[in-house]
C-alpha cells in the first residue's frame, strides 16, 4: 500500500461511519473485513448485511455506500486456543463479511454500521448526491444524514451546504432539534 487512511465517524446513538481510503503502486484488489462474534448469524438484506448476536438481544446492520460493491459471507478461522476445553466452552462459528474492489490503483470503502435491538427493524439506508455519499437513518425518534465528499462540488443536506469533505445533519422527527456537524471546511450556509 502506498496510502491507506481510514476515518471513523460516530453519530449517537448508534450509527458508525468507517471510510477507507486505499492506493497502491500497481493495480490490486481491495477487500474490507468485518469479523462477526462467535454464534453470531450473518444475513443479506436488500442493500446491506445484518448480524444477529447470539440469543437475539441485538443486531448489527451493514451498509456500504457503493451499490456495486457485494457483500460476501465467509468462514472466520477459528484460534488454536479456542480448542483447549471443548467440555466447558463450545467452538462456535464465525463468520467474515467482506466487500472487495475492482482491481485498480485506488479504493474507497465507505460503510455504515447500526446496532439495535434484534425486534427493531433496520433503519440505515445508502444515499448518493453528485458531490457526495454516505447513509440516511431514521432511527430513536431522529433523522441523520451522513455525506462524505466523492466528487467536487458542494455537500447538501437539508438545507445546509458546505464545501466540507464531510456533512451530517441530524434532526429530531419532532422537527424541534437538529444538530450539524462539518469536517474540513470554509464555509456552512444553512437555510431557515
């Protein structure tokens, strides 16, 4: 690799954006990992991945911002020392969900991760502009827009522009409460 530089973005209460950003010095194949916890059970879902924890208490949904990129479901190896005392601790499976590029000089992994409880339904969404993608949750009574810069031109989300190379909106579902957050910018210009 000649760059690899990777960003987490947290939104309360459970919305996680990583973004990677990867070249290298000839053409390759870029994969992203996510490794699930023993007995947790991967699904496919219409635009992304959930993981259903063991006894169902919670469940991890994953998105990836690319359309074109496909989730894949693989075998996690499982350590040597998880096999010391198969009478008291049970080898469970585990599992890797991946996403992997085309071959190129450079990737970008944009993926959206939202925990909640197993009986709520998933709420995390892709969403693209001409300057911009990331996810859109409607999730515990909020709204939040996420957009991380792909393309020049302005980011805009609901009715605030900026030339930042990140913007988040939240906003409460009531419409009284709204919250912005920018990275790397010159200027915000918010309507209303």
């Amino acid at each position: 690799l000649t760059k690899y530089n990777r960003t987490f973005l947290f939104i309360k209460p459970d919305l996680l954006v990583v973004s990677d950003d990867l070249s290298a010095g000839a053409s390759h194949t870029f994969q992203w990992l996510l490794h699930t916890a023993p007995g947790a059970t991967p699904v496919r879902q219409n635009v992304g991945m959930t993981v259903e924890g063991e006894g169902g208490r919670a469940m991890l949904t994953a998105v990836a911002s690319n359309p074109a990129l496909r989730w894949q479901i693989g075998p996690a190896p499982i350590a040597i020392g998880n096999f010391e005392n198969l009478d008291r601790v049970p080898v469970r499976k585990r599992y890797i969900l991946s996403l992997e590029s085309k071959p190129s000089l450079n990737a970008r992994f944009l993926v959206g991760l939202s925990v909640t409880q197993s009986s709520e339904p998933s709420t995390i969404e892709r969403c693209s502009t001409k300057s911009g993608e990331g996810f859109l949750q409607n999730h515990a009574g909020q709204r939040t827009e996420v957009l991380f810069r792909k393309n020049s031109g302005l980011l805009e989300v609901s009715g605030v522009t900026t030339d930042g190379n990140v913007l988040v909106v939240t906003q409460s579902n009531s419409g009284n409460d709204s919250h912005v957050f920018v990275s790397h910018a010159r200027f915000i210009h918010m309507v209303g």
